[in-house]
C-alpha cells in the first residue's frame, strides 16, 4: 500500500472546487469531526491546527487556571508540558514505570498537592498507561484527566479505544503520526461542557458556535452592534484543506496501523529468535495492544554504546534509530526557567525542582531507548530492517 490514497486527492479537489469555505461553517471539517467521533464512539470531536493546540484548548475546557498544576510524564514531547505553561499552570512531573516507559500511576498520586487541577496521560509510542489506576486516582482527588494519545491510534486498553477512557483526549495529524495531514489535530469527549468550550476557545471564543459547531449568520456579521465574542480564545481552527487530507486518511487508518504493528512484530519476533537479553522491548500488557508509532527497546549492556549500536545498524543498512526525547525538565528551556515571567508571578517550590533527580527512572531509561522506525507502508521494506536487525545483533553477540 502506499501511504497517500486516492481519496486525499479527491477531497483536497473538491475543496479546491468550492473555492474554499471558513472552517467555521465549512463542510470538510465536518465530516471529518462526524467521522472521527464515530471511528472512536464518542459524542463529540473538535478539529484544531495541530495536536498542541489541542492540549491547550483541553486545559482551558478543564478550568485549568493560573498557578494551578498538572500532573505530566517527562519522557514526551514537550509539547504536552508547553501547553500547560501556555495555560499559565505548572507542569509537575510524575516518573514512570520501569516496564512501560509510561505515566506511573503511584508517583502521579505521590505528585498531588492541594494545586493540582489535572493529569495529563500520555500513550507513549503507541501504548496506554494504567488507565484504571489513573482514573481511580483521579475520582478520590477530584482531578480531570487528559489524554495525550498523539503516538496512539486505534490501540486499545482492556478493550476500550484509547482515547475514551479519560476526561478528553487529544490526536495529533503531524507527519510522523500514524495518520496525518501534515499538520492537525483532534479532541474527543463525551463531555458536552468541555465540548463546548473547547469550539469557543479553538474559534475566537465566538458566541455563535458549540460543540456541533455552529455558524455565524451573515446578518449577524453585517450588524455593526454584534457581539462576537464571549470569551477569550485562539485561532485554532482547522482548515478545509488539512481536513480533506485526514479524512482521506481517516479512510484506511486501520491499514495505517496495522503497516506499523506489522514492522514491531517483525522486530519482536528477532528478538525472540535470537533470546536477546540486552534489548528489552517496551512491555504491552496481555490486556492491552499497541498501536507502535514506533519500536522502542532499552538497551542494556555495558559492553557498547548506544552509538555503536545505532552505527553499526545503519551500516548494515538499518532505516536509522532514533533517541528518545531529553527529558522535559532537563531542557535548557525548564532548567533555566525561560516561561516569559510566569515564574515570577508564583510563588511555587515546584519550580526549584527542574533538575536531575527528580524521576529517577526516567532518568536512568532515557539515554538507553532504541527507537526503531515502523512506517513501513511495504512489508519488504519492514522484513529487510527485521533482517538488519538480526544481522546487528549476532554482530554484537560475537563481539
């Protein structure tokens, strides 16, 4: 299969044919907002620009509120504590577990305080986090819960879709996802609240919209004493173009993850083969899939580096590894404390914390992560890196 199918083409043509629409009563966007919340089977989808503005419009839609924290993992892309600071809260980071890689739910209950508004989840590299833990902890303290499953798609915990199991939850379209319109994002909720407040907030905080979306009259817009706006908000609308392309998209995601899950069983099956104890692949629960945005293990050897084995990967022709990301926190950005003022404006302990320390484990997982590349949309493409694979690993094992 290739990535792009016919029907990208055709939705972007006839979006080019209407001679565009705003997103705001805009038909593509819609369909795709119907689709989508079908596929997952919940009440209610709001497109927006991109999988962080999804994270903040979440954050407001939950009342998150200035100095208020959230509970985050440090192993993400920052963009999921970026959008908390952009919400003028603070990011308190939980460690992970040792297994996983993700959200550990007894350092998150460890992390609240009588400030914490939020948790905010995040499905890493295609796998839940425990979610029933998580959303127990949730219900004593009285706390929303996000979900970030921008890597996880279709993957699913307990049989439940992720992202429908938290408060909200947030998708992200960038090109690396597993479905993508170069740019874009999705919230899901049942919530009709947050639903609401969610379109406000990613439309301007117009008055004439709603979770159903909603259109402002043309008579309204001519009227010199109209009133637009009823809360503050941002441009994070969706355009028509990004939306024919996901739809498209949306079309075969299940082929889309099933090309990634394909690729990690053939790394998996390696790694059986060869009883390799020096790379231990992220655990999946027996009662949960993973959706593999991409093939991560640890490497666990002190007889070579992480770069002699990604060197002499690629020199047998291996698709290049990844790292995993620095840890949040350990950024220049968090450990210099750059957050436009706001750290002035609180006076919060938490801020002092930004430091090696404090998630131990992440810390010591972090520099060991090998993540291999799944999007192989021909299977002899992902049967050749499985191949190189095994080539790398009797190297080292005859080493």
């Amino acid at each position: 299969m290739t990535r792009v199918c016919n029907n990208e083409r055709k939705y972007v043509l006839e979006v080019l044919d209407s001679e565009f629409r705003t997103s705001l009563g805009s038909v593509m966007t819609t369909r795709l907002e119907e689709n989508f919340a079908k596929k997952f089977g919940t009440n209610f989808a709001i497109s927006h620009i991109n999988g962080t503005a999804t994270l903040h419009s979440a954050l407001y839609a939950a009342g998150v509120g200035p100095g208020e924290e959230i509970i985050v993992p440090p192993l993400t892309m920052s963009s999921t504590s970026f959008a908390v600071l952009q919400q003028n809260a603070i990011p308190v980071f939980a460690d992970i577990d040792k297994k996983t890689f993700e959200i550990s739910p007894e350092s998150i209950e460890k992390c609240i305080t009588k400030k914490t508004k939020a948790i905010m989840t995040v499905a890493l590299y295609g796998l839940s986090p425990d979610m029933d833990k998580i959303m127990k902890i949730a219900k004593e303290h009285d706390l929303v819960v996000i979900e970030d499953d921008a890597q996880c798609f279709l993957a699913k915990y307990k049989g439940k879709l992720v992202g429908t199991i938290g408060d909200i939850s947030s998708f992200s379209f960038q090109s690396s996802k597993h479905m993508t319109s170069g740019e874009g994002g999705m919230i899901l909720t049942n919530n009709e609240k947050y639903a609401n407040a969610i379109r406000r907030f990613s439309s301007l905080g117009y008055k004439g919209v709603s979770s159903k979306k909603g259109k402002i009259t043309k008579k309204d817009i001519q009227d010199p004493q109209y009133e637009r706006h009823v809360c503050l908000g941002y441009n994070y609308r969706m355009s028509e173009l990004c939306a024919a392309v996901a739809l498209g998209q949306l079309e075969h995601l299940d082929e889309l993850v099933g090309c990634r899950v394909y690729a990690a069983k053939k790394f998996d099956a390696v790694l059986k083969e060869k009883n390799c104890e020096w790379l231990i692949p992220q655990f999946v629960p027996d009662d949960c899939t993973n959706s593999y945005w991409t093939y991560v293990v640890k490497l666990q050897t002190d007889d070579f580096s992480w770069y002699e084995f990604r060197d002499k990967f690629m020199e047998f022709g291996g698709d290049g590894i990844y790292a995993a990301w620095q840890l949040t926190y350990l950024e220049p950005v968090f450990r210099n404390k750059f957050f436009n003022g706001l750290e002035k404006l609180f006076s919060n302990s938490f801020w002092q914390k930004y430091e090696r320390g404090l998630c131990p484990i992440a810390e010591l997982t972090q520099p060991k992560l090998l993540q291999f590349k799944t999007n192989y949309w021909d299977k002899s493409d992902a049967d050749e890196q499985a191949s190189i694979l095994s080539k790398t690993i009797d190297y080292f094992d005859k080493k």
